[in-house]
C-alpha cells in the first residue's frame, strides 16, 4: 500500500469527516491484507490482492468519495456473507456500504465485509 502522506495529499481537497472515514477504511483494508495493491484514483481508491489477479478478481474493496457520504464498494458484493444486510446496491453482483459519519458506522461488521472479501474467489462460483 501507499504511503500515508501520498494518501493524504492525494486527497487533500475531501472534507475532513469524510477523509476520516476513508482513512479508518483504508486501515481496516491495511490490517486484513497488508500486501493489498492501492490504486488512488480521482474520486476515490481501489484495493485487490495483485498475487491473485486484478482489481475484479482479486478485489478487496474500493473507496468512493461522494459529496455527503463514503460508499465503500465491494464488486462480488452480492456473495458475501452480510448478516446485518449493510450492503446495498441492485447490480449483478456489486454491492456498497454507504458511511455518512465515522461515529455511526459499523466498523466491526465493515472489517468482516473486508476479510470475506479479501477471501472470496470468484472463481469458486458455478457455472452455468
């Protein structure tokens, strides 16, 4: 993953409250898979595990910046084990969490969202 400062800079323009939402995520993402790829782009940054392939098959999670809110963006969103039914979305198989502040949100259930997904293969699914 990048350095913090580049992270900061990179994103220096988003509110504070936001930013404190999107680094908390950052971290959760850091703690579950410290080799995690970090691709910043202009509204947000995605996370994947490059031994195992791309942002798509081997994603982890993305961050999205939105003017009030952070939607935190799972791509196989739709087969992962989401207890509390955080995740929203009605694409395929993509699936956010959106956050309004850091207080309020779930970071527990967030951290397992990650590690589920940091876990799943895509590959695993049949077809047909």
């Amino acid at each position: 993953m990048l350095t913090e400062r580049i992270f900061l800079e990179h994103f220096s323009y988003v509110p504070e409250h936001l930013l404190e939402i999107a680094g908390e995520v950052r971290n959760l993402v850091a703690q579950t898979a410290p080799q995690a790829t970090e691709v910043l782009r202009k509204n947000g940054a995605v996370y994947f595990d490059a031994a195992r392939g791309g942002p798509v098959k081997a994603g982890i999670c993305q961050i999205r910046i939105l003017s009030d809110h952070i939607r935190v963006v799972f791509a196989h969103g739709a087969f992962l084990p989401d207890r509390q039914r955080l995740l929203v979305g009605d694409q395929l198989a993509m699936r956010h969490l959106p956050i309004y502040n850091y207080e309020a949100a779930p970071w527990d259930a967030l951290l397992a969202l990650i590690e589920a997904s940091y876990h799943f293969d895509p590959c695993s699914l049949a077809q047909g």
